[in-house]
C-alpha cells in the first residue's frame, strides 16, 4: 500500500490490518508514554486547502506520536485553493523531500490526482475530497462499531448499521458504505430522496425513506451533519420538517436497541440532525470517535509510511536478528 | 493551369476511379482519364485510398481573437487541413464575442488569408452570449463573412422568449440557430453525467434530462414559429428519440454528434483525469450506442467536432477546476470510421453525407459539401483506410493538447487534403506552409 | 540442513531455564514472563506452565511486541503488529524476563527494552532465549540460554515449535540468502 485515497481501492485484508494495527495503536495512545519512535525523520505535510481543524489535528497528532515531522500547510480561499497551484504546490512539497502529504481538499478526486501526477513521488493521504470521500473517518468508524459491538477484532460481519441524513454531499457515507459493507455489515441509507445521489442503488446498501421503521432494527447509527445551506438549494423545506423527519431526537432514541451506539462524524448541527439529549447521552460514542481517530490515523500512517517497498524482497537477513 | 491526378483511389460508392482537378475543379472522373491535361498533371498516388470530398465542421472553436494561446485561425485550420477538412465553422464565444460584424469579417478574413480551409464564422445569437439581448443578426447576416448559422454554444439560450424571438428573426435571411441544450437550473456546477459513475466518483451530476428539456422545448417552439434549429452536440439516447419524434412530424429540425460522444464513456472520469471533461458530458454505452443508431439511420444529421482547445494548464489540474472540452479535428474522421464504418453502421456514402454534404446544406455552404463529381470545386480528402495511427498529443497541429484519445490506435490516416484544387495537407510528401 | 534441537532437547532447555529463573529470583513471587512475538510468545507460555508445575501457582505471563520500536523498518516492506498483553500487575517493580527464540545481532532486545520503558519501569530486565547463535553487534547479553549453537554469518537458524509448525526442532540452514 502506497496511498490510502479511497476505500474504494483497499481490499478486505488491508481495511482488516489497519483495524488490527490501530488496535495496538490505542494501546500506545492509552499508555504513560504517548510517543513512539517509529517514523522519526519522516516528514509529513499536513496539506489543508479547505477548513478543517478537527481532521487536521487528529492527523497531527497521530503522526507526531509516531515521532515524524509535521508540516501544516493550510491555505484557505487563497490562490492556492485554485486547481493551476496545486501542481506548484506539489512540485514545492516533492522540493522538500515530504515522505508523506495529507490532502484536505474541496474538490472531488484531488487526492487521487496529486497521487496520480508525476510531480509527486511521496506516500498520498485522503483527509477528505470534496464529495467523494473520507477514508480515515470511515475506518475509524469501523473501528468503533468493532470495539463496541463485535469484540474488538474481525470484520464486522451481521451489523446493521444506519446511515441517516444528507447522504449526497457526504464524502463520510460514501467511504462508509463501502468499507462497512466490504467488512459484512449490512448499510441502509436513510434519507430524503433529494438527499440521495442518483446512482444510489448501485451501491451496496439499501436505502429507505423511514426513519421510525429502522431504528429498531439497527445496531449502530450514523447521524451525517446536514448543512443550513442546503433548505436554499431546495433539498428540504425547511429545517424544523427535517428535524421532524430525520433528525434524532428523544421519542427516536427510545425506539433503539439496548446495545447501540450512535455516532456523528462531526461537527454536530445540534437541534438539526441530533438533539443535544441525543448527542449526550450514554449511547452516544462521538466523543470516543475523535479519540480513535487518532489510532486509526497512527495505523494508516505506520503502515504507509514505516517500511520501504523498495527494498521489500531484497533484505532477508536477520530473520533471526 | 494546375493539374492533378488522383490515381487508383476509391470512391465512396466502391468504384475505383482515377480523378483530374485542373485548377479550382473536378475536371473528370473516369476508370481510365483521356484529357489532355491528365499528361501533365502531378499524380497523386491514391491506391488503397478512398477519396472523399473536403469535410465540413459545423462546430469549431478557433478560440481567435482572443484565446490565441490556446488555438489561432491559422493553427485551427492546420489541425482542421490535417484531419481531412476543407470547411469549419468558428464559433462565437471568443474574446471579444463574436456578436458584431466587425468580429464575424475580423474571423473571416483571417482564414481566407491562411487559406487552407474555409473558415465560416457562427455569430452569437445574444449579445455577449448572456442570453438577454439579441446581437446583431441581420448585420452579421449581410456582412462579409455572410453569417447563417447563429450559436451562443458554451452557453445555452435558456429563455425561451429569446429563443423565439431568435428563431422567428433569423428566417428572414434563411439562418439557423444551433442551440446548446443545457438547462442551466439543473446544471449549475456540474462536471459529468449523472449516474451510477457520478454517485460513486462524488462528481456533481448532469442529468440527461438537463439536455433533452431544452431540446424538446425548442423543437415545439421551431415548430410553431415554423423556422429552423439545429441542435449542437446531442449527447443522449433520450435527445435522439426526442429528435426522431420532432422529425417524423415534419419539423424542420437538424442535429449533430461529436466523435468523442461516439466513442467515449462517463466511466473515463474515474481517472479524474480533465481531458475527459466535456461539455455536454460523456454519457453511458447504452446513450452511445443510441447516438451510433441515430447517426446511422439519419436521425442525427451530422457528425461536428466542438473542436474545444484549452491551454495545458487549464487541464493539469483537479476535475473541479478544469475546464471542459477536447480537441477533435484531427481524430474525427478515424473515430467516425472506427465506431461507424468498421462497425458496420454505416457506409462510407453515409460518412459523406453525415459530415461534408448535409453540413454545408445546414450551413448554407454553398461552395462545400459538392461531392465528387465533373464540375464541383475540387475539395478533397484522401484517407487510407487501411492503415492505423496513434494518437499522440504531442504531435497534433492544434496549439493545444487536450485530446482524449491520446495513446489510442485508430483506423484511417489522412494522407492528402485538398481545398479548391490546391493541396493544404500531405501527409505523404510533404508539409504545406500555413 | 542439519538440526541443532531436536525436540528432547528443546524440551530439556526449557525446563532447565525455568528452574535457572527460579533459582536467579529467588523464586515466582517477583517474575513477570514477556514472550517477543511471534515464537518468543509461545516459549513464554510454556515456561510459565513448567515454572507454574513446579512453584504449584500461575506466573503471570504476556506478549511484549517491538516492531514499533525496530531500527531496521525502512530496510523491509511494512509489517503488522503482533499485539502486545501486558499482565494485569503491570510491570512497575517487577522482575521482567524477557523471552524470545534466536538471540542473534541483540537489535531486537534493545528494541524491546524500548518497548518495555513505554510501559513502565521494571525492577530488573532479564533475558532467557532458546537459541543463542552469536554476532552480537550491541553490548546485550543473555541471562538464560537453551543452547549456544556457533554459526557463520551465512547460516540461518529456524526455529519451528509445534503450535504454529506442527513440530519441536531448531534447523541450522547452511546456505541462507544473503542479500547486501
Ligand atoms: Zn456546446
């Protein structure tokens, strides 16, 4: 694995190896000493061409316990949000010597395209693109539903998991679709049609337009932030009817399983998408997201960025060492 | 006197016939050629070659004046000579817009003076291309450059009064409007067709139906003020039925589709490589294959590039920020025999009509799209269709480098191109200046 | 190929080990077992049930896995973690042994002793390993050893156990490959 840009390309071995790794990653992060040497005198960039802080810090944070260096390179509505620079800025990067970018960026595919370009040569990173996707959120999801509902290892086959909201202009559903359906569980999307791409049905979740009728049925359920922006662009009526129909909010909560959890990717649009109440409450594991953010992140970057490929069949010795 | 002698090649009706041009015209066609002239005539060695007469573009962007870094009138019509046309038509959206008659003669001359092919400019159908206020029709009708075919491509007429209104004005000198159909409503930010392949890539969507609403809006709206439309670049199986349906009740509707939509599929854009960005959008197979049967059975009256130069960096960046279009001049005739004529689907009678008569009757070329035959201007086209080349985007005549076939092998190599008995392109012998 | 252990004679090293370790400590209350992953983990074990047979209690026994802390990541492709199962006493104030099959250059103990100093702070370290084959490259020496087999650097030594090779025996393979 050189890159981590989408789900889409992982296979079920390499999703399971990141879980499995980030596991003794949460290890590391819960013990007296939160630093590893492993990756020291690597450099990762932290490349962040749209608003994030969250994503950006758990990155950091995760790279900086693995003892590399970082770079935060954060251009927000600057020339360099322009498609032209993004070749210059990769040229500047690979200048460097960057082992490592971390791409943020708003428009779909960009990651794949700086991996892609001949002016980089580092390991690429999908902190999310535009609507595509957001592959570190997925896996750390997964992560979650695994340490809570299947005992902390294996896939997470048989879980029935709920995506609920504004599934078209989620790069967050889109990675989790495929990543918790390529790992057995069953996804179902949960949404106004409007909020639904076209194309929808050929992926591998079902989708419903009731939200009362699955929540007894779900074992995880995944509120997606829904934008106030989007009542203008006619995808909603107006915010109180979407609360009524597809937010989580008390009478909802009562409906749920014993034993599931809730989660958001964040930021949470309280009172929209989620209740407060919701938010808060002892199901609700969205704190713990953002803490396994950082394994899952440990992992991706040990497993890209710690061995070399190069020289991958030639050393053999010191089988023994 | 200047004389030529296309020797052994084959005409589109599978007759081999030896051709002698003296001057600007076809002299004589015959198995064996008698005049006098045929002695001292510069033979042209066509064996396995068919010889077609000089293609005819409907739609071109030579980006002059203006955007002269990313195409010239003169670099154009190199690209436009090497793939085997004698005529294309410049369209409108050029900086400064080509919505007066100063800019239409300004286009005008400059391919009469580069002279290796005709160079017909399209004039915008409202000022600006902002689809408020109509341009100058009348003026650009009567000017020099004697404008006919009026588009505002790139951009749609979108409101319906004004395409009317435009529609009802141009009959008085005979024009056409040739719509780009694209509901703007529907399409605001969109980067490929939406489908399956968009869900999945999180590229905004461009749904078919963006397309086919305006197009069956301004077939009514032809219809009932009884003037002409061509609709540009129809891109799905739902336009064809559309456009088939208009023409079975008699309504004075014409349509063309490009090469790269006969060929290429939305799929492409999971490279999230720009150079398959195209307005209108690649499509599914399934519209492809609607688009190969609406051209075979006349549905589509023509095939036209949307020849769209872009300079490197306008590509050489994510899909979001690319702009759309590819080049086409050069690779239209081979992908036209490769997805028609190998296939099958059309003839290479069929091929002669859907891309040099029928678009110089919709044009109103009255010097192109002749044939070959005793008497008409000696526009010409020898393609050996026999052999393939690669498509490299490094050797292309155009200034720009946008082509989505680069790497491709292709079927029929152009081997000479003729414009009024003087040759403009020999791709055996040597190059003509530009 | 010739075999340097076979399976009595494994058996008979771990025994002896065991008493050595309770010799040394003055007995089980102290010790704490940490098998290095992969092999090491399953000597660890039955060295805690031999130790656990004569002593008549359980010792606590886990996994100390070091690929985190190996200097030699970036000469071989990307590897998974073994997980590492610290005990629940800990190790602070413990007497740690350290366990693993082949004692070869020492890089893996002192990564080891790395991994360990994240953990927490042992009362003493020591080392008990089947097979100790020489060419230290770092001052680390072993305080138990099952057998010291004498090797050339071009030989390899593999340790197969019957939990994961359906068999007990070290092979001393002549002609390993050698890279670099
Ligand atoms: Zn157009």
């Amino acid at each position: 694995m050189k890159h981590l840009l989408s789900i889409e390309d992982l296979s079920y071995e390499e999703a399971l190896s990141i879980l499995d790794t980030a596991h003794e990653m949460a290890r590391v992060s819960d013990g007296p000493v939160k630093k590893l040497p492993t990756l020291r005198g690597r450099t990762i960039v932290n490349l962040f061409l749209e608003d994030s802080t969250r994503t950006r810090i758990s990155f950091e944070a995760a790279a900086k316990r693995l003892s590399a260096d970082v770079i935060n390179f954060a251009a927000k509505g600057s020339s360099v949000s322009k498609g032209e620079s993004l070749k210059d800025t990769a040229q500047t990067l690979q200048a460097m010597g960057t082992d490592a970018v971390i791409i943020r960026h708003s428009a779909s595919g960009s990651a794949h395209w700086l991996a892609h370009s001949p002016w980089m040569n580092g390991s690429v990173i999908n902190a999310g693109d535009g609507t595509h996707e957001h592959p570190t959120q997925a896996l750390l999801d997964a992560f979650t539903i695994r340490k809570h509902l299947c005992g902390g290892a294996g896939d997470l086959g048989g879980m029935n998991v709920g995506i609920v909201g504004d599934v078209l202009h989620s790069r967050v559903a889109r990675s989790n679709v495929l990543l918790l359906s390529k790992l057995g569980a069953n996804v179902v999307l949960i949404a106004p049609p409007t909020l639904l791409p076209v194309g929808v049905e050929s992926w591998p979740a079902t989708v419903s337009y009731d939200f009362n009728r699955e929540i007894p049925k779900l074992d995880a359920l995944m509120m997606l932030r829904v934008q106030q922006e989007r009542m203008n662009d006619y995808f909603f009526p107006t915010s109180r009817e979407y609360a009524q129909y597809f937010g989580l909010n008390r009478d909802r909560l009562t409906l749920l399983k014993q034993n599931s959890i809730i989660m958001h990717p964040g930021p949470m649009n309280r009172g929209l998408e989620i209740t407060a109440e919701c938010a808060d409450s002892a199901r609700s594991v969205i704190v713990e997201q953002v803490k396994n953010g950082v394994s899952v992140r440990m992992a991706v970057l040990y497993l890209l960025l710690a061995g070399s490929s190069e020289i991958a069949s030639a050393v053999n010795a010191e089988v023994n060492a | 006197m200047s004389a030529y002698l296309i020797s052994g090649g084959t005409l589109a009706d599978n007759t081999q016939k030896d051709i002698l041009i003296v001057d600007e015209v076809i002299s004589e066609i015959a198995t064996k050629v008698v005049s006098a002239s045929a002695a001292s005539a510069v033979v042209i060695d066509a064996r396995d070659c068919i010889v077609l007469p000089g293609l005819v573009d409907l739609h071109t962007h030579l980006r002059e004046p203006g955007r002269e870094d990313s195409e010239t009138v003169a670099s154009g019509s190199r690209a436009a000579a090497r793939g085997g046309f004698t005529a294309v038509s410049a369209m409108a959206n050029t900086f400064p817009v080509a919505d007066t008659a100063g800019v239409v003669e300004q286009v005008y001359r400059l391919g009469q003076a580069t002279g290796l092919c005709d160079v017909f400019p399209i004039g915008a159908v409202t000022q600006g291309l902002l689809g408020k206020q109509l341009a100058e029709l009348g003026a650009m009708a009567s000017s020099a450059a004697r404008v006919r075919v009026f588009s505002d491509d790139g951009n749609c007429v979108s409101d319906a009064m004004v395409m009317r209104r435009a529609l009802e004005y141009v009959k008085q000198f005979s024009g056409v409007i040739a719509q780009h159909a694209q509901d703007p409503t529907l399409t605001v930010d969109a980067q490929m067709n939406e489908g399956v392949i968009s869900s999945r890539l999180g590229l905004k969507g461009w749904p078919a139906v963006a397309e086919e609403a305006i197009i069956a809006r301004d077939i009514l709206l032809a219809d009932h003020v009884q003037s002409r439309l061509h609709i540009c670049h129809l891109t799905t199986a739902g336009g064809v039925e559309i456009v088939r349906w208009a023409k079975a009740r008699g309504i004075n509707v014409t349509a063309e589709v490009t090469p790269h939509h006969l060929l290429l599929t939305d799929d492409l854009a999971t490279s999230y490589d720009p150079v398959f960005k195209v307005n209108p959008p690649l499509r599914t197979l399934k519209d492809v294959m609607a688009l190969r049967e609406g051209l075979a059975d006349g549905t589509i009256d023509i095939v036209a590039t949307d020849h769209a130069p872009h300079p490197t960096e306008s590509k050489e960046c994510e899909w979001q920020s690319a702009a759309f279009g590819m080049i086409g001049l050069e690779s239209a005739l081979s992908v036209v025999q490769q997805t028609m004529v190998d296939s099958s689907l059309m003839t290479w009678e069929q091929v002669v009509d859907r891309m040099s008569v029928a678009p110089a009757r919709i044009g109103g070329y009255s010097n192109q799209g002749q044939g070959i035959r005793v008497g008409a201007a000696a526009n010409i086209t020898i393609v050996n269709s026999k052999k393939k080349w690669r498509v490299d985007k490094d050797l292309v005549a155009s200034r720009s480098r946008n082509t989505p076939f680069h790497g491709m092998e292709l079927p029929g190599v152009v081997i000479c191109t003729m414009l009024r008995g003087k040759i403009t392109f020999d791709g055996q012998m040597r190059a003509v200046n530009g | 190929m010739s075999i340097a252990m076979p399976a009595v004679d494994i058996s008979r090293a771990i025994t002896r080990i065991s008493h050595e370790i309770l010799e040394r400590n003055g007995g089980s209350d102290s010790i704490t077992l940490l098998g290095i992953p992969t092999r090491g983990a399953h000597l660890a074990k039955r060295i805690a049930s031999q130790i656990a047979q004569i002593e008549g209690r359980e010792v606590p026994v886990g996994t100390l896995d070091i690929t985190l802390h190996r200097d030699d990541l970036r000469m071989r492709p990307p590897r998974g973690l073994a997980p590492t199962l610290i005990p629940t006493q800990g190790i602070e104030g413990r007497d740690v042994i350290l366990i693993d099959d082949v004692f070869y250059s020492g890089r893996t103990i002192r990564a080891a002793l790395d991994a360990l100093g994240e953990i927490g702070r042992p009362r003493t370290v020591q080392l008990a390993v089947l097979v100790d084959r020489g060419h230290r490259e770092l001052p680390i020496r072993a305080d138990f050893v099952g057998k010291n087999l004498p090797t050339s650097r071009l030989q390899s030594v593999k340790v197969h156990l019957s939990e994961l090779d359906g068999i007990d025996e070290v092979l001393l393979e002549e002609e390993a490959v050698i890279s670099q």
